[in-house]
C-alpha cells in the first residue's frame, strides 16, 4: 500500500510540473501582448450577456467558420471586415432605368447572409457602398444609390438593425468607377 500511495504521489509531482512547464510556455507565449481589461470587457459585452462566463474559443471558430466559407475576410487583429466575393449587379445604360438588377440572387444572399451572421455577433454599424461605372451625372447616382439599398434591404430582411446600415451611393468617379457595392464594418471600432 505505501509503494502504491508513494507511485501515486510521484505520478501527481510528475503530472504537476508537466502543468507547471506548460503554464511557463504559455506566459512566454504571451509575454509582450498587451492585455486591456476595458477592451477585453467591453468585447464580452458585445458578445452577449453571458460576458465572462463564455469562452472566446467557440466565439472565434464561428467568426472562423464564417470566414472560411470565402465570403468575407475578417481580420481579427484590425477589427475590419471586407467583401471577398463580390456582389453582381446587372451593367446599366443611361437610357435605361436606374434599377439594381443582381445577376443571380442566389450568390448574393450567400454573402449577405454571412455578413448578416457576422454582425449579429457585434451589432456594428455598416457602410454600404454602391459603385458604377459610367458617370457621375443623376442616373449614375440613382444607380449608385439603389444599389446600395438594395443591399441595405436585404440585410435588414435578414435582421441587422436599419439604424446601423448606412448606404451610400458613389458613381463612376467619385467610387470605384465599377459595376460593384461594397459592404464595410468594422467589428472592433472602438479599438481603432
């Protein structure tokens, strides 16, 4: 029995300096990361009311998960996010109307729905951006701007806040000078 308690004891000494090195690797790891409790705070309020008692590992595998479906890129260390995939609309004439036309409803509400997933874990506000290639006159702008809320309209569909969209319509020059909208949040805007 002392043999068996004494191989116990020699097992747990073993197993806690095993735990003692890997804690000493971590803080080496760590070492130099500047660690901002308000900031750390304040990013588990965004993340829900369960704040301190949820671990941020699931939360980073579902913005990661997000991510790797290749319609979004979001940089984690910055906070910003960008449109990976673009969202077709339809070329337009100046003797046409100036109606946002998407080329395939189907692509586009695959990105949207993963930029509406990605702001409903930290409700930020959004700039969207219509793009045309043309002019810079009226109609430019109409499209510029229906496209633009066309985009707007269907991420308030799928549940972001009108209040936190703000679109804006920038034709020809004054945008890209493409046929494109463009979709910006920033998940950590107070961090910049």
């Amino acid at each position: 029995k002392q043999s068996d308690i004494q191989k116990g004891i020699q097992q747990l000494e073993a197993s806690l300096a095993e735990v003692r090195g890997d804690v000493s690797e971590m803080s080496n790891a760590i070492e130099g990361v500047p660690v901002r409790e308000e900031e750390l705070a304040e990013l588990r309020k965004k993340v829900g009311e369960q704040g301190s008692q949820m671990s941020i590992v699931p939360f980073l595998k579902k913005i990661r998960s997000i991510e790797q479906r290749g319609n979004l890129r979001i940089d984690l260390k910055s906070g910003e996010v960008a449109l990976e995939k673009e969202i077709k609309f339809k070329g337009k004439k100046a003797s046409e109307e100036p109606e946002a036309e998407i080329v395939s409803d189907s692509e586009a509400l695959e990105i949207l729905t993963d930029v509406a997933e990605l702001w409903a874990n930290f409700k930020v506000d959004m700039v969207i951006e219509g793009h045309t290639k043309g002019g810079e006159n009226e109609f430019w702008q109409k499209l510029a701007t229906n496209r633009a809320n066309w985009v707007a309209a269907k991420l308030m569909e799928m549940g972001v806040d009108k209040e936190k969209i703000h679109p804006e319509g920038l034709p020809g020059k004054l945008g890209k000078n493409i046929v494109a909208v463009d979709v910006k949040l920033d998940i950590f805007p107070e961090f910049a």
